[in-house]
C-alpha cells in the first residue's frame, strides 16, 4: 500500500526550447492509500487521463524514508563507480605493461635473430 495525491499543474514554457515551467494549479486528491496495482495503473496511465485544458495531472508518491537513508544510498552508489573506475584504470595499466613486455620480448628475440644470422654469415 502506497499514499498518493494527485495534482493539478498549468503546462506552460519559458522564453526558449530548453526552459520549462510548470505551476502548482491545484489539488486534486488529498492522501489516499491505493494498492501497488493501482499505483502502478495510475503511474502507467497518468498522462493519458483527461485534464482541463493547459493543465496536467502529476502523482506523488508519499516517501517515508529519511534523507540519510538517500543520501547513503546515493554515495554508496559513488563508491562502487569509483571503484570500478579505479579497477578499470588497474586493467588498462596492467594491460599496457603486458603490452609493452610482449613488444620488449619480441624485439629482444629479432635482435637474437639477427645477431645469430650475423655471426653465421661472418663466422665463416
């Protein structure tokens, strides 16, 4: 069971494409408890019911839950991008040492080559 109101906001913009405001025209319902089926009915058909014209309907989900309760999930949601990053930055380093050895050892072995093919032709 969820508690939800609906309001009544104007649709209007501002002075360009990139601006938009919306104003507070009324108060439709006050809270009332619904199921999680009618939430998510209302949440699925909120736009398709009719509203006056130049208004809309919007629905709000009363939250019980603390600010700090967001807050630490918000930064605990940091923490794992930032250690991803960094975990990803650990591959890419070690990746680019695994590289640079590779091209080492390859070069080391065509100068070994090389040499051994020098020392035959001057050898004899």
């Amino acid at each position: 069971m969820q508690e939800v109101r609906m309001l009544l906001f104007t649709n209007s913009s501002g002075d360009s494409w990139r601006y938009y405001e919306s104003e507070l025209a009324g108060i439709v319902t006050e809270w009332e408890e619904i199921t999680d089926e009618e939430l998510e009915w209302l949440t699925k058909y909120i736009r398709e019911l009719e509203a006056p014209y130049g208004l809309h309907y919007v629905l709000v989900v009363r939250d019980y839950t603390s600010a700090k309760y967001h807050i630490d999930s918000i930064r605990h949601l940091i923490d794992e991008e930032k250690t991803r990053i960094e975990a990803e930055e650990i591959k890419r380093k070690e990746r680019a040492i695994r590289t640079a050895e590779t091209k080492r050892k390859n070069k080391e072995e065509k100068e070994r080559k090389m040499l051994e093919q020098l020392k035959a032709k001057y050898a004899s």
